[in-house]
C-alpha cells in the first residue's frame, strides 16, 4: 500500500479492499515512524485526519466518490487550511491559524481526499534546501545528512519516504521541481495561472504557483485534475475549460521533438548529472522521440533577474506580518516603530530578512529603473527566447539542478551557491511555463537526479504524456530510499 | 509689492459602491468596529485582491463627464504603494501610479471674476486605509478597519487656481459633479466621502511656482477656505522676513485655525510604488465604455431645458435642478400635469414644500407628500374646489402630517368653495346693506372700499366663497 500507485488506491479503496480510515493510519504510523528523524511535517493532527477518512468511507459506501475520495495528502505548510495550523515555516506565524481554507484546499476537501498533514519547508518558501524553517532542517531520506531540495522539501521527502502518497507544493524559482530531483520524486509546476493563488502564502505573487508532487507522472495527473481550475478569487487565474491532463498519457512518443538547450548543459553542471540526464535523452530517442538542439541565450541572465522581481514582491508581500493583527509579536516594545522592528527581528529568519533588505532596495527610489525595469524586461527576452524554442520543440529537456543533493550546512553560508541550485528551473517561472521533474537516475553517493521537462504553455497533459512514457520504460520512479532509521 | 498665491488639489472621493474596492466587504458607514471588514480587507495570508466592476465605472463616468471618452486609459496599472501604519493592514495601499485610469480633463467654475476653467491631471483608482483610534484607550491604539479597501477616486488638479475662493469653488463644482450630476458618490463631507489635500505656494506674479506645502485632509469647505488662507499668509510672512519655505505636509487643525508642519520631505516616506502584481492591467475596452455612458444620468441641463419646456420659468428651473433629487422631484410632479398648473406646483415645491423640507431637514427624496398629491391638490384648486390659499395654508400641511387623501382632506376640513351664485348673492346682500359707508365710499371713487367688503364677504363664508364670483357679483351689485 505505502508504494502503490494513486489509482491503485483509488480502486482499492472503491473496492473497499481498504478504507479509507485503515489507510489514513497506515500513513499517520509511517509518518510518527519517521518524522522524528526527517522532519518532514511541521503539523500532524491524526484526529481531524481521521474524522476527515470517516467522512471518506461514508462518500465510498454512498458510491459518491471522485478519484481521490479516502486518499491522504500531505499539503505544504504555505496552502491556509482552516483549524490547522499553518505556519509557513516561520516563527512569525508560528501561532497562525487560518479562519479560511486555501482554494487548492477546497479542491481536495471537495474531492474527498484527507488532510494528512502539513509538510515542513524553507520559512516563506524562501530557500532551495528546507534549512531555513523555524521548525530545523527536512532531511532527505536518501540520506540524511543531505538536504531534501526545497523549498517543497517537507512534500519531496514525505513523498520520497513513502510518509504520503501524495503532497502538494509551491514553486517560485523551482521550488517543486528543485526538491522533487533532489528528493527521487515527481513534480509538477503547471502553467502560471492554471492554479489558483487564493490562500497559498504569497512569496513572489507573479511567479508563484502551486502544484504536486508524488511518485510518478500519472499521480500528477490526477493530482492535477483536482488542483487546477478558475477562480474568481485570484485576478490571475486563467478561466478555461477543465481539462483531464490523463488523457493523453498513453499516447506514443514518435515524432516527439525534444529541445536540448547547450545553455543547461555548461559549466556549472556536475558530470554525474549530465550524464544521468544524456541517458534519459538516449532512452526518449528509444521512444522515438528526436533531439533538436536548442539556445535560451538569455537564460544566463534569469537567476539575477529573479533575485531582483522575486526580493521585490516579496519585500510587500511580507509587509502584512507585522504582528498588529495576528501571528508573533514581540513581547516588549517602546513604541510603534520599535514594536515593527522587534516583531519582525524576532519573527523572521536571516534568509528572509535579507530578501526582504534586497526587494526594499531594489524597489527604492533612484533604483527602481535600474534594477526592478531592467528585470522586468530581461524577463520578457527570456519570455521570448522559450517562444523561439517552442517553433522548434514541443518540450525542453535539460537537467533539473546542477548538483545532486548537498549537505546539510553545504551551502548556508554561501547564499549565491544556494540561488545558483535553481538556475534551470527560474527562467520557467519568469516565462510563466509549466516546468517539471522525474526521476532520472542516480547520481554521487546514490543520490537520486531530477529530469526537467518545460513544455509550452498550458501544455501539462503533452508535458505528462512525455514523462508517463518514460516512466513505462524506466524505473527509476519506482526505487525508494533504503533503509531509513526512524 | 503683491504675491500670487497657487493651489492645486487632490480630492479623494468615496466612490458609492455597495462593496469594497478589492473585496466583497460591505462599504456602509457607521458599523461597529472591525465588523466589517473580511478577510481580505484584514490581509489575512493569501488573500488576494479582486478589482470592483462598480468602481471602475464610476471612475470611467467620470473621465466622460470631465472631457469624454479620450481621457480614458485603455489600459491602467494598478500599483502597490508601500508604507507601515497599523491601518494600513496589507503594508501598502492599491493605488494607481504610472497609468491611471483617466487622464486631463477639466472642471468649470464660476467666481465674482467670472468663469474660469481649471484643468485636472488625473483621477485614479485607490483604496483607503482603516482608521487609528488613539483617544479611546489608555497607552494604545485602537483599530477600525471597516473603511480598510473602501473605493476612492483621487482627482488630481493642475496648480491652477490662484486664491482660497478659486479653490472653494472648485471644490464645490467638483462634487456637485460627482454627487448631484453623476452620482459617483453620495458626497456625506462628515462621513470622510469627499476629502482634500490642498497644495499651497507663492509667488511673484508671473514668476516660478514657489515652493508648496501640502495641507492634508480637509473635509469642509471651510476648513478648505481657512487652511489656503492661513498657510498663504505664513508662506508670505516667511518670504517677506527673507527666509525660505520648505517642502512639507502640514495638517490643518480647525480648533486653532491654523496650520502645523507633520513632515518635512527629507522625513517622506519612500514608498517603493511597483506594479501590483496580484492585479492584471486593467483593460478598458470602448463597447465598455459605451455601456457605461448609456447607462449615465440624465445630465442635469438637460433636465433644465425638460422643465423649462413644461412651463417653468427658466430661473427658477435653475432651482429645480440644485439637486439631483430636487430635480427628480420637479420632474415627476410636473409629467401629466397640465401646462396652465405647472407655474403653480413649482411654485409649491419651491415655496411651502421647500419650508417644510428645510424644517425637518429632509432631503426631497423623503418628501412626506408625493408629487401625485401636489398634482391632486392643484387640480382642485384648478376646478374650483378649494382656494389656492386653502391648498397650501390647510391642505398642503396636513398632507405632510399623513392625514389622508387630498380629497377627504377637504371634505374633512369643509374647505369646499362656494359657487353657488344664489347663495353667494344672499350673502353679499347681507353685506352690501350692513355696510353702507364703504359702498358709498366705493361710488365716490375709493377703490379700496371695494376689497373691504370683499373681505366681509369672505369673512362671512369662512373664506369658502370662490373670490372671482364674489368679486364679480360684488361689481354688478355695485354698478346697478
């Protein structure tokens, strides 16, 4: 059961070989086995995971179910959940509970699905390692003094470590993608738009964007039909009609053109996971997929454009945890501007602060055009090099991080060495594509390498198919981490 | 030698929405604290903002009252202005920037200089902020956010108005427009719906523009009229000693009716202004802006020509239309009426009703009586039923006091006239033969004789008797 699939647990469940209680303990235990060693979720609440399974087991026997009616999902701590805590990885809303659910909340409770927990990440989704949480480091199960990737590396791990069967997440610079590659599991950043924003917790409001992950490209499917739609709510979503991004999951590859961007397989990129990704591109060209060589000429330029757009929402974003209203506040203060700088001292990590100095500065008057402009437009060629691309291809393929997971305390010290983790999957979130990773092999010490595939826009179910394919001729989707010590 | 004083204002005007401006919270004044505010509006984590349709209207009918359909930005942005303040929950206020939603225009106003044109820069789209509570509570602050994301339209003038009176008659012409013409607010001064800033300097005429100071917050026309007056005279004093004006923002305080410095513009704020990324440009497309000018009020000149038309005075149609709802009023009581009865009921609405209105400060949409029983009652007066004095000294006020219909009210007060010629001929038989001095003072040739015993007549019917057959009996009588 810990390894089957989405649809095996949907039809045992129909079948009522399990209930959705029996299943919800079963991956509760694994979860209290486990978490005290990984740290993968910030919030288990067995009981109201339970009362939610009940309700399940009820829709089952009524025979009103939806695919992921009785199934467990662990959501990142960013998505609002009423009567949980939801705490964004941060000190500052370390007693936050949300009176509303988030949008992507609502389509799961809709569907039936039960709140497994929320899973631990980098505090305000800001980081690529899930080291800057106020609630300590996720460690990754396939070894634990590696990071998990992140900053979804609570939902990588859990997935990973069989703690769920599924999770959601939020990516802003390749924060599904990044931990997913790192942590052995799927992950799915859909189109900018397709998912609503409306109670997940704003880090870069252009660029942010939810979506799953899980073990394989068909669960992200399914995981996909529950999470995207319009809603009125979030003035960005995109209203279109519904989809089913399983329907063209088994059609064959032949013709496929695969774009191959030499930008991503430069410098900077470590042979174990060039050489993992090349095998890949020998087994899409098995498929009948063909290679097209393709150039992101601008893409060298996407990691300081996104360390100018991304500081500079943030910086407003963050304004409204100013401990007035709800979450930490300092317990002592001289007056209104001490009790802002003691509530937001005290209330954020360092990573956050010095994201929020950056965006301040950036935004500032005198360097508003030179930094905030010039990025904006870097991100329109940028934009334009992936519609160039796309004349050519129907998917990019390249690696998903240039190293295989690092140690924890690697790169701490070293901020640039962190951003620089996600310098293939920004230049998707600055062109607003939908962008994912699969497991490709394995790379320096059995740590597992993420393939990254960026498919136009609303292009998820091509982008599906694509991966689905290779995972019916692989199986590195299937391996899981070894002996892990609770 | 003499100064030039300058002034340019901002007014932020509420706009008349049922729901916020990024939100579905209610906009209804006068609710106990914090309960109206949402989610939203409170900035709970990840709420997002949602642009009102309503809003957006009322800004475009705006750009078309000022100038048309040319002023309109067919693409605005909206843009996050960043700053602390408890009220302020989000840490920045939507506002528009680079690209607001209506651009130029200009507003008529008329002084004892004569008419003048003062041209706007723009009016965009904001919300406003809560409000801090600091008397209420001791060593804190109290917070009320249910005006937090409330509509305004910031119109911004050009410094074009040179003293206190120029401004104050803008400021008047301006929400005339918007609450009487194009009913884009309902204009409450006390409610905080129309505020503005004034920007103040001096100079040598002909000159360059001296240095400002702006004066925040002024929610009276006087407070207005007083804070430029004031605020000139110190810029002036300041100059003549030979000293310098700084940049600032002052506050006018009404109880000492003056001006005090609140920031100077090294202690501004840098407010970071960016594009709202959680709001798409707004696009405003021509067939949306047709709609909305279809959908406009009836403008108020041409209600004046409409009234004029059915028989009104043309100065006194000017009365009519001193209101929307005045003019609303005029209008309906005078449709179906017929033509020689329309001077007498817009003489009634503007006398005896106005005086009633006046009295229990009503505004005329709550008139307690119709303009159907105006029209009942001057048909009686037309048809001879009951004198004209009758309608409005008995009829009219018991009308307002809710005491039935026209009819039953004159059959209940015996207000009917007398017309029966006999009975009135009796009568002034009785008259003419007890009176026999003011009838021979008549026939030596004193008129005024005659209108005496024309008000004995009257007195002996209790004002009953329909004074043109009296007058007329009366003269027969008196020429046998």
């Amino acid at each position: 059961m810990l390894n089957a699939s989405l649809k095996e647990l949907s039809a045992a469940l129909a079948q009522r070989k399990i209930s959705s209680v029996e299943l919800t303990r079963l991956f509760l235990e694994r979860v209290e086995k486990l978490n005290g060693s990984l740290n993968a979720f910030i919030t288990v609440d067995a009981e109201k995971s339970l009362a939610q399974a009940r309700a399940a087991d009820e829709r089952i026997v009524k025979g009103a179910t939806q695919p992921l009616t009785g199934i467990p999902v662990a959501h990142k701590d960013i998505f609002v959940t009423r009567s949980w805590l939801t705490t964004c990885g941060s000190r500052i809303l370390s007693n936050f509970v949300s009176p509303y659910d988030a949008h992507v909340i609502e389509r799961f409770n809709g569907a039936g699905a039960v709140i497994l927990g929320k899973t631990n990440m980098d505090e305000f989704a800001m980081g690529s390692s899930s080291e800057t949480s106020f609630y300590g480091p996720v460690k990754n199960p396939w070894g634990q003094a590696y990071v998990p990737g992140g900053s979804s590396g609570g939902s990588a791990a859990a997935v990973a470590a069989r703690m769920a069967p599924a999770a959601t997440g939020t990516d802003t610079g390749g924060s599904i993608r990044q931990p997913a590659a790192l942590s052995g599991v799927s992950g799915l950043k859909p189109t900018y738009g397709l998912v609503s924003r409306y109670g997940m917790i704003a880090f870069a409001s252009s660029l942010d964007q939810g979506g799953p992950l899980a073990k394989s490209a068909e669960d992200l499917a399914l995981l996909l039909n529950a999470m995207a739609g319009f809603d009125a709510r979030d003035s960005t979503s995109v209203e279109r009609v519904a989809e089913d991004y399983r329907r063209e999951l088994d059609k064959p590859l032949a013709g496929l053109r695969i774009g191959v961007p030499k930008e991503h397989f430069g410098e900077g990129l470590a042979g174990d996971v060039g050489r993992a990704v090349e095998a890949a591109l020998e087994e899409f060209e098995k498929l009948g997929a063909k290679r097209v060589p393709i150039g992101l000429p601008n893409s060298g330029l996407s990691v300081p454009a996104y360390y100018v757009i991304a500081p500079a929402e943030a910086s407003s974003n963050l304004s409204r945890f100013d401990g007035v209203r709800y979450g930490h506040r300092a317990k002592e203060y001289r007056d209104l501007a001490d009790m802002y700088r003691r509530t937001r001292a005290e209330g954020f990590g360092a990573e956050v602060r010095r994201r929020i100095l950056i965006g301040t500065y950036v935004l500032s008057h005198g360097y508003y055009d030179a930094y905030y402009l010039k990025a904006q437009k870097i991100r329109r060629l940028i934009a334009n090099d992936f519609v160039e691309a796309f004349k050519r291809c129907d998917v990019v393929v390249g690696p998903t991080s240039p190293t295989v997971a690092f140690k924890i305390g690697a790169k701490a010290a070293d901020p640039v060495q962190m951003y620089l983790n996600d310098i293939y999957t920004i230049p998707a979130n600055l062109a607003g594509l939908p962008g994912m990773s699969i497991p490709c092999g394995f790379g320096r010490d059995n740590l597992p390498v993420g393939l990254h595939i960026v498919g136009n826009y609303f292009s998820e179910a091509k982008m599906l198919n694509v991966a689905h394919q290779y995972q019916k001729a692989t199986d590195w989707h299937k391996r899981e981490p070894a002996g892990i010590q609770p | 030698m003499n100064w030039e004083i300058v002034i340019g204002l901002e007014a932020h005007v509420q706009l008349s929405t049922a729901s916020k401006m990024f939100s579905g919270g209610s906009t209804a004044f006068g609710a106990p604290p914090n309960t109206q505010a949402n989610a939203v509006d409170i900035a709970l984590p990840g709420v997002l903002p949602v642009a009102n349709k309503g809003a957006v209207e009322r800004a475009i009918r705006f750009g078309l009252a000022v100038g048309g359909e040319k002023l309109i930005n067919r693409r605005s942005v909206f843009a996050r202005k960043n700053y602390f303040y408890p009220d302020l929950p989000k840490g920045y206020q939507i506002s528009q920037y680079e690209l607001p939603i209506v651009k130029g225009g200009e507003i008529r106003i008329l002084t004892k200089s004569g008419e003048k044109a003062i041209r706007l820069t723009r009016a965009h789209l904001e919300e406003d902020a809560g409000k801090s509570l600091h008397e209420a509570f001791q060593d804190m602050s109290g917070i009320d956010l249910n005006r937090a994301g409330v509509p305004l339209l910031e119109i911004v003038s050009e410094p074009d108005m040179r003293s206190a009176e120029e401004a104050v008659a803008y400021a008047r012409a301006l929400h005339f427009l918007v609450v009487e013409e194009i009913e884009i607010c309902d204009g409450n001064m006390q409610e905080g719906s129309f505020r503005c800033d004034a920007n103040v300097s001096v100079r040598r005429p002909g000159g360059a523009l001296g240095t400002r100071a702006e004066i925040k917050n002024l929610n009276s026309f006087r407070f207005l009229e007083r804070a430029i007056e004031f605020d000139a005279k110190r810029q002036i004093e300041i100059l003549e000693g030979g000293g310098k004006i700084v940049q600032e923002t002052r506050l006018y305080d009404p109880d000492r009716d003056e001006t005090r410095s609140l920031r100077t513009k090294e202690e501004a704020h840098d407010y970071r202004y960016f594009p709202d990324p959680d709001l798409p440009p707004l696009v405003v497309k021509g067939e949306w802006i047709r709609q909305v000018k279809d959908a406009m009020p009836e403008s108020l000149r041409e209600r004046h020509k409409r009234i004029v038309f059915y028989g009104v005075a043309a100065q006194k149609a000017d009365l009519h239309i001193a209101s929307r709802t005045s003019s609303t009023f005029a209008l309906s009581t005078f449709a179906g009426a017929p033509k020689e009865e329309v001077p007498t009921l817009s003489n009634w609405i503007l006398g005896p009703l106005s005086a009633k209105l006046n009295e229990e400060n009503l505004d005329i949409r709550d008139s307690k009586v119709s303009p159907d029983q105006l029209k009942e009652l001057s048909k009686r007066v037309a048809d001879g039923t009951i004198s004209a004095t009758a309608a409005t000294s008995v009829v009219l006020p018991a009308l307002w006091e809710k005491e039935g219909p026209v009819d039953e009210i004159i059959e209940r007060r015996g207000l009917k006239q007398i017309s029966d010629a006999g009975a009135i001929e009796k009568i002034v038989d009785r008259v003419l033969a007890s009176n026999a001095k003011q009838v021979e003072d008549y026939r030596a040739g004193k008129e005024k004789a005659f209108n005496s015993l024309v008000g004995q007549v009257m007195k002996e019917t209790q004002g009953k008797a329909n004074p043109a057959q009296v007058n007329e009996i009366l003269k027969r009588k008196l020429t046998d």
